[in-house]
C-alpha cells in the first residue's frame, strides 16, 4: 500500500521594513521548508501567520501593529517578530490574543514558536529545501548580510539599541552562502549591513581558510574581491567614504564590483553632521568622491538626505544644495526629519518647523532630480550592461549597473520579449527621463 503523506501545515509570512529584515524573512521560511511547513500564499489557507515587524521609524511601527491587527482579523493565529519583538508590551496591549513575539534575529525562537502553535508533520517523501534557501527576492538577485548591529551612535538612529554592536559574519561563511546563492540562480549579490565599510573591524580583520586553498581576510576589500569572482554582479550598500574604501574602486574599474556605491552621507553642513554624530564626516569626501570618479569615471553614487534635523538653518540647507551641485550624485533619495522614540536627536534644541521641513524637502527634491536627469542624458547613444527583472509580450525592464532593485531607477526595453529574468544582455541606451533609461538589447 501507498504510503500516505500527511499535508504539511501552512505559514502565512507578512514581511515589513527594509532589506535586511527580508533577509531575515528569507532565513526563517528556509529553516521552516526545512522542518516540514509549506507557505500559504494568503490568510486564509494558513494555519498560523508570521508578521516580521520593522520599529525603525514611529510610521514604520504603525504600520507593523496594522499589519498584526490585519492578521489577527484575517487569520487569528498570529506570532510577531522582528524590531518591534522589543515592544512586547505595546503589542500585547492592543492585541492581547497573539501567540508569540520574539525580537529581531531570533530565528531559533520564531520557529519554535511556529512548531508550537501549528506541529510540523516532516516527510523525507515531500520536504526538501532547494540549496540556497527560500527565497522572497526574483532568484536572480539576493541580499547577503555580511554584519549585523553597528558601533556608531548616530543621534537620530535607535538601530545599535535594537540590534547592538558590530557583529560581522566570517568572510568564509558568507562566501559559501555567496556560493550557494549563485549556484541556486542568483546573478546579482546585494550586499548589506549597518555599516559594510566596518565590516571584519570586530574580528579584527583576521584570516580565514579557504575551502579550495589559501584565506581570506575579514575585510571589506577582500570580500569584496572574493565576492566579484563568485557572482556576475556584486553591488556594495551602506559603505562610509573612509579612506580605505579607496582600495575597492580598482575593484569596480576592474568589472569585479559593480561601480556603485550606496553612501547614506544624510547631509553635508558640517554642524548637522556633528549634531548627526555622523561617521565619516570630514570635509574631505568631495575631494574623495573626485579621486574615485578619476579612477572609475562612470562610479554612481547613491544617498539619502534628512532635511529639517533639529538645529538645521536656513543657511546649512543653502550649503547642503550647493554640496549636491559639486557631489553630482547620481540618486538620492531624502527624507524630512521624524523624531524616532528613544533617539538622543529629539532632545536636540531648535526644532524645524513642518512647513520648513517641507519646503526643504521640495527644494531638495527638485535640486536632485535635475542632477539625476542631466546624468541620465548624458548616458543617450552609449551602452550598458542590463540584468533583467521582468519581461512582457514585447518588451521588458532591466537595471544597469547605477540601479538597485527597488530603490533606484529602471532601463525600458523595447524589441525584448525573447530574453528571460536574470539575462545580463548589452542595451544602447536610446532615451532618458528623470529617473529611467529606455533602450534596445543589442544582437549577440
Ligand atoms: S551608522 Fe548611524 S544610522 Fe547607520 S545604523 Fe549605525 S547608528 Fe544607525
């Protein structure tokens, strides 16, 4: 007689926040395939439903406990985790009926937590878990978390609270996760931390074998390196222009790193910056951002600015736009101040009023899109790899290597329905807007 598969329970997952918390995501629905559980595409067909909270901003908050409100109308059976795991009991307040909460990385308990309200049934016959992991990202892009927490204790920011101090991963580890990945179909490697310019500080930069031979630091460079000879495409976010990410742009000209860098710099006065108790803040990046553009004329920088920080005058606005005329980056994206619960900036004296803060806020705006237009202009009748992220009847829409997925800008194809998701294919570049690139793939 056949052997009768009993059906695996379901996990509904909603995940909230930024990248990093959807790496997470990714890292508990691996462990649970792993254990036996399928995922429920909706409430409905779930048996429990999981919220990955994000508590960075007081908006962002509010959203989590009216997605975990969602859940518990729509499902009943709900465990919250992720940054807003640190307030139990706000959560418990207003939803006195969830099963569990765990906090951010707690992977082991979330599981547990999801074993105890719906019991695996695991069967060799059905449950395998593809190498590389389940994935909620296109499988031909991931992020790879080389870090977490961070050692800088910038005013506005309650992360190293939450998720504590640096704490990096063994640049071995992560290249065989990188392996994994590429392996599994993964053609672009994002990777991500607190602060990947910091990385391997707290391992003090030490060796580590390499399974084939020789070792590899716990250094940015070194990854980095490592990195670009395991993926087609490697992309570098959240890095501070410290003077030792110098080394990493002969990488870029050198086609083993994406020549893109994402730099939070959030302003350039320097009394902001000091208020800010930014890293990184001397008056030398825009001579830095110079000697990179000499060694790798096309590098694209990304950013993002707050405008209307406690103390911020009208004159160290003024200073901040002239900045953005030298810096020329190519995206930025900007943000008006919110004081977070927690932060040592909202005891900062002389608020900016709201309307000022909007005022800047459209100024900034406008200031940028016009640097990001006359740089995408400049790019008409010259080509560009493209890695493709969705293809329709006739055409389809890719990024060049100056766009994140998701955060920056997009390349339109026309004549393209033949290619396929994660194709890297060459594109002369046949018009521009503010933000998106339109072309034609070129004939093998
Ligand atoms: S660098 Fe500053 S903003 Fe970024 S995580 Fe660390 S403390 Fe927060």
């Amino acid at each position: 007689m056949a052997t009768r598969l009993p059906s695996p329970p379901r996990v509904g997952m909603v995940s909230l926040g930024c990248p990093k918390n959807l790496v997470d995501s990714e890292r508990i629905l691996t462990q649970l395939r792993a254990d036996g559980y399928h995922m429920s595409p909706d409430y409905a067909g779930a048996d429990v439903v999981l919220v990955n909270t994000c508590g960075f901003l007081d908006s962002a908050k509010e959203e989590s406990l009216e997605a975990i409100g969602e859940a518990i109308a729509e499902n009943g059976r709900v465990i919250v985790t992720g940054c807003m795991g640190k307030e139990a009991d706000v959560i418990r307040a207003r939803f006195p009926n969830v099963l569990a909460i765990t906090g951010a990385h707690e992977y082991e308990q979330v599981v547990e937590a999801v074993h105890e309200a719906a019991p695996a049934n695991l069967s060799p016959y059905i449950d395998l878990v593809p190498d590389a992991g389940l994935k909620l990202t296109p499988r031909h892009y991931s992020y790879l978390k080389i870090s977490e927490g961070c050692n800088h204790r910038c005013s506005f920011c309650i992360i190293p609270s939450l998720r504590g101090d640096l704490a990096s991963r063994r640049p071995d580890a992560i290249l065989r996760e990188a392996e994994k990945l590429v392996a599994a179909g993964t053609r672009e490697l994002l990777v991500i931390s607190q602060d990947t310019s910091a990385y391997g500080l707290d391992l003090r930069h030490a060796a580590y074998p390499l399974k084939g031979g020789g070792e590899v630091r716990a250094h940015m460079t070194d990854l980095a390196r490592e990195l670009g000879r395991i993926a087609p495409w490697v992309r570098l976010h959240y890095v501070y222009p410290y003077p030792h990410v110098d080394q990493v742009i002969p990488l870029m000209a050198e086609g083993l790193v994406l020549p893109y860098l994402d730099i939070p710099f959030q302003h350039a006065a320097p009394n902001v910056l000091r208020a800010m108790k930014r890293p990184a803040n001397d008056a030398k990046v825009l001579a830095r951002l110079r000697g990179w553009r000499e060694i790798c004329p096309d590098i694209a920088i990304r950013s993002t600015f707050v405008v209307g920080f406690p103390g911020e005058t009208e004159a160290d606005f003024e200073y901040l736009l002239e900045w953005l005329d030298e810096a020329q980056l190519d995206r930025v994206g900007a943000f008006r101040f919110e004081p977070v619960e927690g932060a040592s900036a909202n005891a900062l004296p002389n608020p900016v009023p709201e309307e000022v803060k909007e005022e800047r806020y459209a100024r900034i705006m406008v200031k940028t899109a016009a640097i990001s237009a006359a740089k995408l202009q400049a790019k008409i009748g010259r080509t560009f790899d493209v890695i493709i992220d969705a293809v329709g009847d006739e055409g389809a829409t890719g990024r060049s290597y100056a766009d994140a997925p998701e955060i920056d800008g997009e390349v339109h194809l026309r004549d393209a329905g033949h290619l396929a998701e994660g194709d890297i294919v060459r594109v002369a570049i046949e018009d521009a807007d503010e933000h998106d690139l339109f072309g034609v793939p070129l004939a093998d």
